[in-house]
C-alpha cells in the first residue's frame, strides 16, 4: 500500500488508502517533487505520473530510483499539453481517463496527477466537484488511488473549495516550508481506521531521508503556568542602551544593558521577558544570528526578542533569516521612543509560533547559497534563477523576476553594456529581443529604485516595455519555458563582450610597488614656476 514515506510518521498520517483520492497542495513544484520521490522509494505499485512537465520529477538529486521504476516498468509517465486552455479540458474529462483503462495494470495502481492551481481559477463550485467525481469514480471502479499534486498562485483558494468535496476527495494536505523545516497542514485525511482533521506535522530531510521533528517541550510547562496564567517576568523589557536615544526616559519595568553581549548572557535567565537587541553597522548579523536562535532554543516560545535596526544596515535577506531563526519583530531607526513602547506591548503575551529548524546551519545553507551576479548565458540564467528562488522561497525573501522587450533596430549589446550589477544574486540573460533580468532578495515595488541603481540610463529609451513576475512559482515556471524552448536553439552569448562591466570591481590585492618605474608619467615630479602677484583696481577707484 502506497504511503508518505517520512519515518516517524505515525501510520494514520501516512497511509493512502485504495480507491480514493487525496490532495497534496504546496506553494512550489520542488516541495511536491521532494514529497514523491521519497513516496516511490518502496513501492512495489505500478505508478501512473501525469504531468505536463513530467521531466522535473526525473532531475533532482535523489531521483535515481525513479529511473529504476522506470526501467522495471512500474512507473508509467506522461507527458501532456502546456497549453492550460487545452489542458484544462483534458485533465477533467472521460478521455484521458478511458485512456488510462486500457492498461490492464491499472488495477490496483497508484494515479498522480500533476497540476497548476491556475486550470481551477475559471470553475465554478459545483463544475470544479462534478470533474473531481470522475476521478473518484475512476479510483472506485479501479480499486486505485489517485494523489493530485497542486502548486501554484492561487492554493489558498482552492485549497477552501477542496474542503467542500469532502464526499468526492478523501484527504487534503497543504505543504509549507520554512528553511530546513517542512510542515504538513492536514485538513482532513481518511485512512483504514477513521477519520484525522485540524493535524500539523513538522518534518527535516536528514542523509538523504525525510524524517519527523519531534514536538518541542514547552518550557512553561516546567513552572506549572497555563494559557491563562501570566508568567513572572511577562512585563520585563530588557533593552541595549544604544537600542534608544541617550535621555530618553522609560517605563519602571524597562532595565537598560551595556550592549548585545551584556543583553545576551544575561538573557538565558529569561521566561517571557521581552529582550530588545540594538544593530549598528559593526554588529556581526551572522552572530547575532546564531544568539537569538541559541535563545529560542533554551527558553523556549515566550521569550519575546526585538531587533532594533538603529543604523538601517539590515536588508530583506537579513530580515528574513532573523524571523526564521526565532525574532518575533524588527524595528527601525525612525521609530520614535513613544512607538517603540507601543511596537513592544503590542506583542506581549505572544509566543513564537513559526516551526524552528533543528540547526542553524540548515538555515544559513539557504542565505549563503547567491554567488553568481552579472551577466549569464540564457541556459546558465535559468538554472540559477531557478536555484537562487527555492532558496529565496524557503527563508520567505522576496524575489523578481523581470522582463524588458527591446524598442525594435536596437543593437541587444548596447543596453547589456549599460548594465552594472554590484549585488551578488542579481543576473541577467537576453535571448529574442527581451532581456531578463533577476533581482534577488528585492521586493515588486522596490524593483523601479534597484534598475535605476544597476542601469546606467533611462530604461525607456532602450526597452518598448517592463513586466515584472514577482511570485516565485512563476518565477520558476517561466525559467523552465526559457530552458525547454531555447534547448536545441543557437541563442547569443556575450559573456566575451560584457567582460569590461565588472571593470569596477576593486581589486584587493596590494599593488607590487617595487616592480613599478619611476620613469612613468604619472611618477614624474613637475616643477612649476611659482606665480607673481598682480594687483587688481576696480572702475572708479582711485589709485
């Protein structure tokens, strides 16, 4: 019998009963893929995988055992239209799925279905139940089961109808992840003993294997303290002095620390204090990191902890990773003492409700993983968009992806040459008159300011129109067209001619001052005259 294959699961989470359907719902393809392939790693089914990019599935890393199905033939892939108007009338129909009959090893089988959350948009309520009835009839008649894998935009929405068909869909799951932690969302799940609702489960991949986080132990527990009751330090506000202006006076529950140091040695004392962490521009972020999740850890969901950005040094990418690693708020220099003590009693009583990585190396895997900026082939570009979004994805850092059409009889290595990328993640590629340029760790309404800073001109007079993809699933949906059409196409490269663009980059290596002569023009000493004084008279002054 088919399964979630994630040890320590227990059997009611995992089991994936015949003649029935189930929904798994995430926001990216790779989450889908991840969860399949470790599905299909001891099954001795036959496998039925409809997709209309059924190749993704065969790319990964850990994908080796799926060719292995293959070459046995247990796993039966088809690859259909990418045309959505032409999709959505093949998916849902009596064709595809009379097709699938004629296998006589269909029977008893397991059918995955592959698809957009986008081919659900246009249906109605009771048109988008009467499709899915076809395949519940399907997997009845067939003792099979039948998985659809959704991703895409517009999950949310679907993921509320799918929760009225609960009649014709036997199990719906929605898939997050957060850096290294991954979180299954059961909404409901039939399996051989009953029925499981309103369920969460948290799990990491370790060696190659998907494995169950154990529920941390809440360490209000350990005082006796309830929900309702409030612990002893709930008011205290632990705060760096530098974290406010000098003077400014404070409530009596307030207590000022020397600095972050001070602050976070004293803090493993701490319950539910809330602890408020001051970032200049010679605070180490990557330490201040590791602190504030080392903290998280030891005392548990209650403490409450703040950064205070006096300097402004802090950038989306370190915002994320502070959230991630168990911050509960970032506040800013413009933030007025008065707002301050407002921001600060806004969250208290908050505990920390995110699911926490079991290391931070998990995590800093992710923000360190951008490496490439400037200019790359079209082929180079879409492999690592593709990249730098999942990594971008799984810390919640926002990224786009633009794409500007060139005005017609305009020489592509003009504007290319007005391009001067400094940010390391941001990479940009042409092919067919549209350059496309991807912005790492930058926000859609911050896309006008970061061009204006990389691009030499007005881009309006080099490009006929600007359209910007911020949503990482098609962000990744685009990178995959680019690289499926322009496979077998000769596309321009111009690395060679784009080589003078990263001239600006300085070069920190001292200069070997021995080697160079002193008979050079820019070392010979010029002697100039020393200038005579001349007296000046204004008209009308007398002498």
């Amino acid at each position: 019998m088919l399964k979630l294959n994630i040890s320590g699961l227990n059997t009611t989470f995992s089991e994936l009963k015949c003649s029935a359907n189930y929904a798994l719902i995430a926001p990216l393809d790779n989450q889908l893929i991840e969860l399949t392939q470790s599905m299909l790693s001891n099954t001795s089914e036959h496998i039925f995988l409809l997709s209309k990019q059924v190749d993704i599935f065969f790319e990964s890393d850990h994908s080796g055992h799926l060719h292995t199905l293959y070459d046995e033939g247990k796993l039966h892939p088809f690859n259909l239209s990418n045309d959505i108007s032409f999709a959505k009338k093949r998916w849902f129909s009596k064709g595809i799925l009379n097709e699938l009959k004629e296998y006589t090893v269909i029977k008893n089988s397991c059918v995955m279905v592959h698809l957009s959350s986008d081919m659900f948009v246009d249906y109605k309520t009771e048109e988008l139940k009467g499709q899915l009835t076809l395949y519940k009839n399907f997997s009845i008649a067939e003792n099979a089961t039948v998985v659809f894998l959704i991703s895409g935009a517009n999950n949310s929405d679907l993921r509320r109808q799918l929760l009225m068909f609960n009649d014709v869909i036997d199990g719906v799951v929605n898939m997050t992840q957060e850096a290294s932690v991954y979180s299954l969302e059961y909404d409901f799940w039939h399996h051989s003993e009953g029925v499981i609702a309103a369920e969460t489960i948290n799990y990491q991949r370790k060696n190659n294997q998907l494995i169950v986080l154990t529920a941390e132990k809440d360490t209000s527990q350990a005082y006796g303290s309830s929900a309702t009751n409030q612990d002893f330090d709930e008011d205290d506000v632990w705060l760096v002095k530098s974290a406010v202006p000098a003077g400014t006076k404070l409530p009596a529950y307030y207590k000022v620390i020397e600095d972050n140091d001070a602050l976070y040695e004293h803090a493993f004392k701490m319950k539910a204090a809330t602890l408020v962490f001051a970032v200049t521009r010679y605070t180490d972020l990557s330490l201040l990191a590791r602190e504030c999740f080392s903290l998280r850890k030891q005392c548990g969901r209650k403490l409450k902890l703040v950064i205070q950005n006096v300097d402004g040094v802090i950038r989306h990418q370190d915002e994320c990773l502070f959230l991630t690693l168990g911050v509960n708020l970032i506040l800013y220099s413009f933030s007025e003492p008065s707002r301050l003590l407002s921001q600060i009693q806004s969250i208290q009583g908050f505990q920390f409700s995110r699911p926490l990585p079991s290391s931070i190396d998990d995590v800093l895997k992710y923000s360190d993983s951008v490496l490439h900026k400037g200019y790359l082939p079209l082929s180079d570009f879409a492999k690592q968009v593709t990249k730098h979004s999942d990594s971008a994805a799984n810390l919640g850092v926002s990224g786009v992806l633009v794409v500007l059409e060139l005005l017609p009889r305009i020489d592509a290595i003009h504007p290319l040459h007005l391009f001067h990328v400094k940010r390391e993640g941001d990479i940009f590629s042409y092919v067919d008159g549209q350059v496309y340029l991807y912005l790492h760790a930058c926000r859609e309404h911050d896309v006008d300011s970061a061009i204006k800073h990389l691009f030499k001109l007005d881009i309006a007079d080099f490009f006929i129109s600007k359209n910007v993809i911020a949503d990482h699933f098609y962000i990744q949906q685009e990178c995959r067209r680019l690289a499926r059409e322009y496979q077998a196409t000769q596309v321009p490269d111009y690395t060679e001619q784009l080589q003078e663009n990263i001239s600006y980059i300085f070069d920190g290596q001292t200069p070997d001052v021995a080697t160079l002569s002193a008979e050079t023009a820019e070392f010979r000493k010029v002697v100039r005259p020393v200038s005579m004084p001349i007296k000046v008279i204004l008209k009308g002054e007398s002498t």
